[in-house]
C-alpha cells in the first residue's frame, strides 16, 4: 500500500512546529513519530535523509551569535525574489538564511514575502 506523501512544505512546517517542543533541543526521529503529523521516513524519503530533512528545515537554530534582524530576513527574501520566482524551494537554494528562521519570526513564509515588498 502505498501512503500520502505531504507536499516538502508540508513537512517543512510540521518539522519545524514539531520541533519547537522540543525547547531548544533538536528533534529526534523518536520525538517526531511521536509528536509529528508524519512519519520521519516520509521526511528521509522527500530530502534523502532524516538529517538532510532537519537541515532543510533549519531545525538546529540559532545562536545568540548569529542571529539575524527581521529587517535583514525581509531583505533577503526581496533579494531572492529579483532573481528567482520565489517560493520556499528557491529561497533555500538562493537565500542566506534557514526556512525555519523564517517561519519562527513570521509564522509562515507567505507572510514574510509580504512584508517583504513592504519594506
């Protein structure tokens, strides 16, 4: 039988939403078939590996270091959109900062290319 298969920006979120439990830690395949909408093997299978699925889903966070501006996070997304039909996929491949920064600031990225052509 074979099963759903959520869209990556499906899974992207719920990684994300899922690891936000996790308070400050990263999450484990154990925490996300527990507390996840999906299965980590759905995750694996759509990114090619369970750690490439956390990475695309920027899940390891940011260091007080690092952290970047909301203004600067909106910026890039303008850059990005100059040069690319922007969408979650060309973002990750074109932009300097996580998918995950972006939904933990705006709460979706629909939302942050809005205030993006704002600025």
């Amino acid at each position: 039988m074979t099963g759903f298969q959520p869209s990556e920006d499906t899974l992207l979120k719920d990684l994300i939403r899922t690891n936000r439990k996790t308070e400050g830690e990263t999450i484990t395949k154990q925490q996300y078939e527990k507390e996840g909408d999906y299965n980590p093997w759905q995750a694996a299978n759509r990114f090619g590996s369970w750690n490439d699925a956390k990475a695309s889903a920027g899940v390891y966070g940011e260091t007080r270091k690092n952290k970047v501006s909301d203004k600067e996070l909106l910026e890039d997304i303008k850059r990005v959109s100059e040069q690319n039909e922007l969408s979650t996929k060309t973002y990750r491949e074109h932009g300097n900062h996580s998918i995950s920064t972006i939904y933990n600031r705006f709460e979706s990225f629909e939302t942050a290319k809005e205030k993006a052509f704002e600025i």
